[in-house]
C-alpha cells in the first residue's frame, strides 16, 4: 500500500481524487491549512489529517515524511497580496522537503500554455511551480490543462452563469479565442494514474479533451445543453481584464480575485497544438 499526501484537498480537484485514491487502496494523508473545512467532508475519517502552510518548511516536512507520493493541487488564485512570490515560496518548500524525506513522485496540475507570446501572470506563476517542482531532484509529472469542464469548476461555474443570466452577451473579445477543455472526470484519471507511473518519468504532459472551440462556443454548447436559446454574443475590443472581471463579478457569483487570473489567461488561444505532440496523453477510454 502507497503511502500519498494530498495538497489541495479542500479545493475543486483534491476532494475529488481523494476518495478515488482511498478506492485505489491508497493510505492518504492531506494538508490543510484550516481542519475546519473538512468538517462536513465524507472522507474526512478515512485519511490522516495535517495542518499547515505549505510555506512552513516544518508542516511540510512532517507531512512529508514517509509518503510515496505527493500531489501538488495548490494555488494562490485569489489571495490578497502578491500571489506569484506565495506560489513561489509553497513551492520550494514542498520540493525541498519532498527531496530530503526521499518522496518517491510528486504530481502537480497546472495550466495549459500557448505556444509562444507573452503569459498572464497566472499562467506565468503555473509554470514557474511546475519548473521547481520538476527540478525538486523527485520525480515529477506536470500536468497542464485548460478549462476543466465540471460543476463546480470556477472555469465552468462562470460559463455556466454567464450563459443562463444574459440573453445577449457584450463579451470581451477573448470570447473568440479558441481552448481546448477538458471534463474533470478525465484530469482525475491521469492524477490517479500517474501515482503508478515509473521513477524515469521527469516530465511535462498537455492534457486536454478531444474537441477544439472558441470560448463563446462553449457557452453556446452549455446553453444547448440546459435547454436554451443560443446565446447571440458581441465580442468588444474594449473590455480589459481588469474591466472583464468586474462585468463577469457583476453578472455571476464568481468573485474579482478569481475572475481577473482566470480571465487573463484567456487572451491567447490556449490548445494542444502539433509544436510539442509527444507530450501529450491520449483521451482516456469512455
């Protein structure tokens, strides 16, 4: 039985691999910086809990310390201050306790990049995490995907209330931009498959569904789904990030710190293109 430690756990994706990695017959420890969200959680009994900050080298270490594998589903969307020095620091901590306690994979979800031009901040701070930890000395698979297609996903959770609120959409103009999503059930297999993978795999891998589109056509494709009308959308050049995330607070529930990165990186298209083909992992079966 493999020992694993989830960071993340009470985010979108860690408490969802939880309790299919507890099915898999893994033994899990998590690390959370408050018990108080695991309260109501149904798998709270099954898995051994830790508090702490990932910037606490001592947290970490003890957190670490006879794990098999790590999982790296952390990030500092929305915190005040400045989010790419916390990302930063996290992820040092935990390579550098992750090295010394002899964990033998860590595993870690970023975002997928386009080819070329200049990041968003957020995207930037992804990557940044992901060289770190692929440079830990542990070996390291680093998936990078793009919208993650699930209730509850904030990428979706806006698409989702944009669509059903406004029958016609002023957007901004990176509603045109095309993205590759893809369906949380899908990330959740590869995380829960790279726990198996061999010590050789140092790597970064693109994961994304089968199907290429541009932002408004997803919208449209959700509204097909919930029985409404196509939505008409008018893409404006005027519309900032900064003035996007504003809008997009207005009109939904999603709150500017979260809108704002998340709406920045949407100025690039953001697919799995034929630059970098052997790094990419076929769709699961089914």
């Amino acid at each position: 039985m493999k020992s694993v430690l989830v960071t993340g756990a009470t985010g979108y994706i860690g408490g969802r691999l939880v309790p299919r990695l507890l099915d898999a017959g893994y033994e899990v420890t998590v690390l959370v910086r408050s018990v108080q969200k695991l309260i109501d959680v149904p798998w709270v009994t099954r898995v051994t809990v830790i508090e702490g900050d990932l910037r606490d080298p001592e947290a970490v270490a003890t957190a670490c310390a006879g794990i098999d594998v790590l999982y790296y589903l952390v990030h500092s969307m929305g915190s005040r201050g400045n989010f790419e020095e916390m990302e930063r620091l996290a992820a040092e901590t935990v390579a550098r306790a992750a090295a010394d306690s002899g964990v033998g994979r860590i595993v870690y979800l970023g975002g997928l990049r386009p080819p070329g031009g200049k990041l968003s901040k957020h995207l930037s701070s992804r990557q940044k995490v992901g060289e770190i930890l692929l440079a830990s000395g542990v070996p390291t698979v680093a998936f990078q995907a793009g919208v993650v297609i699930g209730s509850g996903s904030t990428s979706f959770e806006m698409i989702r209330h944009l669509t059903e609120v406004l029958p016609y959409m002023p957007a901004p103009k990176w509603v045109r931009n095309f993205i590759q999503p893809i369906a949380v059930r899908d990330v959740l297999y590869y995380l829960l498959l790279a726990a198996e993978l061999p010590e050789s795999v140092n790597r970064t891998f693109d994961i994304g569904g089968p199907d290429v589109l541009r932002y408004g056509q997803m919208m449209n494709g959700y509204a097909l789904e919930a029985g409404l009308r196509q939505r008409p959308i008018a893409a404006l050049p005027v519309l900032t990030p900064w003035l996007a995330a504003q809008w997009v607070n207005l009109v939904t529930p999603i709150p500017r710190t979260i809108a704002i990165p998340i709406i920045a990186s949407l100025q690039h298209d953001c697919v799995m293109g034929e630059h970098d083909i052997d790094a990419y992992i076929p769709p699961p079966p089914g």
